[in-house]
C-alpha cells in the first residue's frame, strides 16, 4: 500500500529485469479503479492504447530502456474511496524496432478483428 492525499503526485516504476539492452518498455494502458477486481465499471483511465488520458499525467525518460516511469495527481476516486487499484499494461520491444508497438505510441482508434 502507498498512502497519499488528494492532488499528491503518484509516482510508478516499472522495470524489466532481463540482462538484454535491446529491450525497452513502454506503458500501454494504465487504469485507476476502487474495485481491484473490476478495471471497467468504475475506472478511470490514465493512459490507454498509448494515449494520454490524464491531464497530470508525465513521463520520465529513464537512463535505461528497462525501465518505464511516469506520475499523475491523485485524483477525485481519494475522496469517495479509501482505496484505489492501478492495473497498468507495458510492452516490451526490441529497441529501434519501428514496427513494434513501442513506437507506435498513441493508437487513437481500437484494433478491428480482421478475421471472417
């Protein structure tokens, strides 16, 4: 657990532990939810598909590409409930890979299924 007041920054470390420095991580999709069971009912995104949803939302450029960090204020969900879930999703990439999914980055529109 990590105790924060209403409009604290919220600072988020993940890091891939793996010895291959063609690796990088990028945040795909990270929600907030009072409900660490339900990520959809009442949830509130702070980046999803890429895409920046949170107004307070900045990432930081860490020296290694094994490591994703970023922060966002705690938001309005502190006032109504005691506890707030995040649930975040990242890839991995190969570095300078400029099909992957790291560098594509913000995917305005979902994926369609293209099968028949």
């Amino acid at each position: 657990p990590y105790s924060i007041d209403l409009n604290q920054d919220v600072y988020v470390q993940a890091s891939l532990h793996n010895s291959d420095q063609n690796l990088t991580l990028f945040v795909d999709t990270c929600v907030a939810s009072p409900d660490p069971r339900d990520f959809n009912t009442l949830a509130y995104d702070i980046i999803r598909n890429g895409c920046v949803r949170d107004p307070t939302y900045a990432t930081y450029q860490p020296p290694y590409g094994h490591f994703a960090r970023f922060k966002f204020n705690a938001f309005e969900f502190l006032s109504h409930h005691p506890l707030v879930y995040l649930q975040c999703e990242l890839v991995v990439c190969r570095l300078g890979d400029k099909s992957s999914r790291c560098h594509q980055g913000c995917l305005s529109r979902p994926k369609r299924d293209t099968t028949p």
